[in-house]
C-alpha cells in the first residue's frame, strides 16, 4: 500500500514536470532583442537580432521608427535576424523595438537612437563635410609657428658655427 502511494505521487510528479516543461519554454521565448548599431541617422539600416525557436518561423519586429520588419531564421541556432531601415523623417530619439513571434511578445525599451545627421566615427565620419574655418585658421597658425621657430633655430646655430 505504502509503495503505490509513493509510486501514484512519483508518477504524480513527473507528469507535473512533463506537463509544465514546455509551457516553460514557451513563456520564455522570445528572450532578448538586440540592435545594431545602437546610434543610427535616420535612413540608415538597422540590424535587429532576436533569441527564440519560435522566431524562426514567421516572426518580426516593429517599431514606430521603421516599418515591420520580418525576421528570418539564423541557421545553427535559435536566433533570427532582420534589417530595418529607419524611417528618413523620423525624430531623434530612442526608440522602443517590439518583437513579435509564436504569438507572444516582447519588448525592448530604448534599444536604439536615431540621430539627425550622420554618426560620429572618428577620422573618415560623415558628420562633417571637410574642415570648418575654425579648422583652417587654427592649422595654419600652428604651420606659420613652426616655420617661424624653425627659422629662428636655424638663423641661430648659423651664427654660433661663426664663432
């Protein structure tokens, strides 16, 4: 008697966890959104990356910055990917990105910028057409300082070599 009782709740048990194992899974997928590049200007492409099986099939990402965007599975995982390009009057700001798959939801709030203008990267960025007068003013008095300190250097070793 006492071993059919323990064996009717072992049985009990695991068919619990066999039950709740896949509502599990689903209740977690899909499990994160991830934009490239964060810092975009408007018009640009955005890469939007999306952990979850059920994103393989048939899911996307929306956002008010760019238009539905589908999601396509990435081979050898549980991750699909999509590009969106941003709307070329939208406002600057962060913007949230919606992802939307197997019927469930999930939202990543401010999970990129978009930025009038283009981004700042260093040498060879877009967010300045050349050098601004400023630039040339500052870059001309350096040349004009060492010429005439090169000048002066050498006028000087000149007249100690007379000596």
């Amino acid at each position: 008697m006492r071993t059919t009782r323990a064996l009717a709740v072992a049985a009990a048990a695991v068919g619990v966890v066999g039950l709740a194992a896949p509502a599990a899974s689903a209740w977690a997928d899909p499990t994160n959104i991830v934009a490239m590049p964060s810092v975009i200007p408007r018009g640009g492409h955005l890469t939007v990356t999306v952990d979850g099986s059920s994103c393989q099939s048939g899911g996307k990402v929306t956002s008010p910055a760019f238009p539905d965007t589908p999601l396509q599975a990435i081979p050898g995982g549980t991750t699909a990917s999509g590009t969106a390009t941003v709307h070329s009057h939208a406002n600057p700001g962060a913007y949230d990105i919606t992802a939307h798959c197997g019927g469930k939801t999930l939202v990543r709030p401010a999970a990129f910028t978009v930025i009038h203008g283009g981004v700042r990267g260093g040498v060879g960025s877009t967010a300045n057409a050349g050098a601004t007068g400023t630039d040339m003013a500052i870059g001309g008095a350096l040349v004009t300082a060492a010429l005439l300190g090169g000048g002066v250097f050498w006028m000087r070793r000149r007249s100690e070599n007379r000596v």
